[in-house]
C-alpha cells in the first residue's frame, strides 16, 4: 500500500509540475500580448495627439481674418505699346495678290 501512495504521489507531482510548466507558458504569452496592447496605445495616443494638434492649427487658421486686398491697383492698363496680344489671337494680315487686291476681295467677287 505504501507503494501504491508513492507512485500516486509521483504522478500527482508529475501532473502539477506540467500545470506549473503550462501556466508559465499561458505568463510569457500574456505578457508578450500586454507589451504589444503597450506598444499600440503608445502609438495611438501620439497619433491622437498629432491630431489633436492638427486639429488645433487649422482651427486656430480658420478664426483668422484673412489679409485685406487692396483693390485700388487691382485693374492697371498698361500703356498702348505695352499691350501686345498673343500670336495666336491676332488676327493675319490680309494678303495682296499682283493686282494689289485683297485675295478676300477677289474671292468675293468673283464668287
């Protein structure tokens, strides 16, 4: 009978020695996924705050007047000979052909 407690007490030992084996391994698991779940709320407590301060600014830019434009020198016309047309919207001079006839005119009549 004496035997018989023994080898129960060695598989009772066995049995919670395995249980304390797994239990750390269930700590170092948990412990991984708490630094991670650390990791992440540090991360998302600096992009709040980059937000935040993103926030702030343009709030603080939209209660800003906006500067005054002075109108006064808004339109200016320049001098005559400064004032030159693109090339593509001026319009071709007419041509003369021999008779010195427009070739508009010559179109024209004889049309």
């Amino acid at each position: 009978m004496a035997t018989l407690s023994v080898n129960a007490l060695q598989a009772s030992v066995a049995q919670a020695e395995r249980q304390v084996q797994q239990d750390r391994v269930r700590v170092n698991q948990d412990t991984s996924r708490l630094d991670a779940s650390r990791d992440q709320l540090a991360r998302d407590k600096q992009k709040l705050a980059d937000n935040q301060r993103d926030s702030d600014q343009a709030t603080q830019a939209a209660e800003k007047p906006l500067p005054t434009v002075n109108l006064s020198r808004a339109i200016e016309n320049p001098p005559r000979a400064q004032q030159v047309l693109p090339a593509d919207l001026t319009a071709p001079k007419p041509q003369v052909n021999t008779l010195g006839q427009t070739i508009g005119k010559f179109i024209n009549v004889t049309a």
